[in-house]
C-alpha cells in the first residue's frame, strides 16, 4: 500500500519563513490529489517531504504505515517518481537516454533500459522516431511527456507532479490532462499533484487539498464538494465565481426532459415554410445535425445558394449521459437556444431547453440544503 500520511507536520525554514502549518493529511493510495492555493502557500514545500528532498520541522510522515524519516532517501525516491515545470531533463542526453534514467539508477542494463524506456515513450503518446533526440530539439509538450516517461519508467507506486504543465501553452495543457487522465485510469498510482490553477485541480483530482496563506490546509475534499460547500471564505473566494456554472459539471442530467426536436431533412428543405423566428434543424438522413436553419436560410436555398451558407452552425451536442454543464452548454450555444441530445451514434434524439437545465440545478441545490439541515439538526440532537 501507498498511502501517505501527514501527521502534524510544520515546516519553517532557516529564516523564520513557516511555509507548512500543523498539516495532518492523509492521502489514500491509488487517488490522484491536487495541492492547489496560490503561490507560496507551501504546496511544493509539502510535496518535497514526500521524498524527502526536505525534512520537516516538527511531525512525521509515513508512506503505507512506515516513518520516511527511518528510510533510506535514495531508496525511497526509486520508487517515487517527480515531475517537474520544464521537465528537468537532462540537456546532453538523448530522450530515451532521459526516460531510461531509473532503471539504469537501478541497476538494469542499458539495454533493458532503453527496451522499456521505448515502451514507456509509447504509453505517454511519445513517437519512437524521437527517441533519439536532445530535449532542446523537442516542443515544449513534448518534453513534458519526456519528464511524464521518465518518472513512470521505474513504475513507481507513487507520482509526484509539481507544477507540470504550467509552462506549457493552453492547447497542449489540455491534451496533457487528458493523457494524465488516461493514464491514471490504466495506472491507478497514487499521485499528488501540484497546481494553483483551480480548473485544473477539479479537472484532474479525485481529492483535492486546498492550501492558503501560511501553509494553513483549508479544505481536503472531493472536487465537488469543494466547489459547493467551500469550508472557508478563503476557499469560497479562491473557487471564484464561476463556482456555480463549474458545479454543474458534477451534477446529472438525467431528469432534464428530453422535448420534440424540429428537425428538416435536406430534402425536405425547399419546400418548407417557417415563421419569423422559426429555427429547425436540419439533419441527414441518419439524423446525422447538420445545423440550424431560419426563414433567411430557406430564403438563401430557394434562391439556389449552397446549403453550407444556408445553414447556421449549430452549437455543442448533448451526449447520453452527459452532464448539467453539457445540457446548459448544448442550449446556449445553439443558435436557436434550442440544445440538441444526440445517441452514442450522433443521430438527433430530443431538444433541451436551458429553463429546463436551470430548474433542474434548483431543484437538486434545494434538496441538497434540505438534506443538509436534516443531518445538522439530527446531529445535534
Ligand atoms: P508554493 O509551492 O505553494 O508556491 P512554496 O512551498 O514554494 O509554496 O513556498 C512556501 C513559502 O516558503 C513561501 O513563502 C516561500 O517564499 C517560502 N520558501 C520556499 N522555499 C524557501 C527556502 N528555501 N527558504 C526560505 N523560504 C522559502
Ligand atoms: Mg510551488
């Protein structure tokens, strides 16, 4: 097991700087969790007790039952990996030379070395064709999936990401967490990840440990619990306020009704008549969207321009199963405000309307603070 655990843990440094205060945190084995706080709230002080790269001043922490603190450092580190912002590679070593740092530290030879490094660079969705390059001549996110194989060569049990994409442009980040996703759900280690980007905290963390001024721990909580049910103003301030519209991605849309769609097949387009401010939805014929027409687009085909003029983009789709966030999205994206749900096969299924979507995070907020004064006055009874 990987558990790690703080017990009391402070640490002050040399010149009176108490970057931790009094952190009692434990982290369940295989969970990803994110330190995340504004800067200089102790995340990355925290993170480097783990492994030891700092003591702490006063407490322990343990890893699956044992005192780090009674085992031997270099051990200790084999089997945690650590990424870092730019990757920290090694600048004179090829990529697969980087990726095979461990093993090689481990005694394996060079060559089982590179063997699994090139297994590892597939993993993280790295070309073999790099493998032979310097990290100078690597991308940015590429170098930072070179830093990701490093740390996962030696498949340690527990994965340390200390700020690892921030340096990385928006796209790129995204595809990042997404592969990090990915991966976890193969990998299940136990990861702790550091950020003070609130959206990727709630993106990428099953648990998240929000840090504040003085190293003080605020909340260490479920993502959604986090958004909405803050434990403190500072946590309630640093969410923010798109908390709302982020808290609907946690919430189901399974009982936002489904309404008629107005649907117009392409062939059928000629023909038809709308009313000023009509929308319908032109789909193929496997129901396939194509996008939303009015009076002016029928208008435009009658007078013989190409469909692709005629026709108004539509907004986001609503998959099945998805999200009060996608539903919201899906309605008011759409130019005729009309959200469309579609099946796993893409075919037009229903119409969402965002009054709908908005009635039913009322009624579910609503619940939830019933249930909640339930349980106060029930506890203290
Ligand atoms: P974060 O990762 O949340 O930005 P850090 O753990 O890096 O925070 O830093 C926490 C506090 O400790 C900050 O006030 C920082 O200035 C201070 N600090 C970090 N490293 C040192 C050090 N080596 N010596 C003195 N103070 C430090
Ligand atoms: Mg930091």
């Amino acid at each position: 097991m990987s558990d790690i655990e703080f017990s009391g843990v402070s640490k002050t440094y040399p010149d009176g700087t108490t970057a931790v205060h009094h952190l009692d945190l434990n982290i369940e084995s295989g969970s990803f969790t994110v330190f995340v706080g504004p800067s200089g709230c102790g995340k990355t002080t925290s993170m480097r007790m783990i492994n030891r790269m700092l003591g702490p001043t006063t407490g322990t922490i343990s890893i699956g039952g044992q005192d780090i603190s009674r085992t031997d450092p270099v051990k200790l580190r084999l089997g945690i990996g650590y990424v870092i912002q730019n990757a920290g590679l090694l600048p004179h070593r090829t990529v697969v030379d980087n990726v095979a740092t461990v093993p090689v530290l481990r005694g394996a030879t060079r060559r089982a070395a590179r063997r699994e490094a090139l297994e590892v660079m597939d993993r993280v969705g790295l070309d073999r064709a790099l493998a032979q390059r310097y990290p100078a001549q690597l991308s940015g996110g590429q170098q930072q999936r070179v830093g990701v194989a490093r740390a996962l060569a030696a498949d340690p049990p527990i994965l340390l990401m200390d700020e690892p994409f921030s340096a990385v442009d928006p796209v790129v980040r995204t595809e990042l967490q997404a592969e990090m996703l990915r991966l976890q759900s193969e990998l299940h280690k136990t990861i702790v990840f550091v950020t003070h980007d609130i959206d990727e905290a709630i993106k990428l963390g099953d648990h998240i440990a929000v840090f504040g001024p003085g190293g003080h721990l605020q909340q260490y909580d479920e993502p959604q619990r986090v958004l909405s049910q803050p434990a403190t103003d500072f946590v309630a301030g640093f969410v923010g306020r798109d908390r709302g519209y982020r808290e609907l991605s946690f919430r189901t849309a399974e009982t936002v009704p489904l309404h008629d769609l107005p649907t117009v097949t392409v062939e059928e387009l000629p023909e038809i008549r709308l009313n000023k401010g009509e929308w319908r939805l032109v789909v193929d014929n496997a129901k396939i969207p194509i996008g939303w027409i009015d009076t002016t687009g029928v208008e435009g085909i009658r007078a013989g321009h190409p469909l692709s003029e005629s026709v108004a983009a539509g907004g986001s789709l609503f998959p099945p199963g998805g999200d009060l966030r996608q539903a919201l999205d899906a309605a008011i994206s759409s130019p005729s405000e009309i959200g469309v749900a579609v099946t796993d096969s893409g075919a037009a299924r229903g119409a969402i309307y965002a009054r709908d979507v908005l009635e039913q995070l009322h009624r579910q907020r609503t619940h939830e603070d019933t249930e909640r004064n339930r349980t106060f006055f029930e506890e203290s009874r």
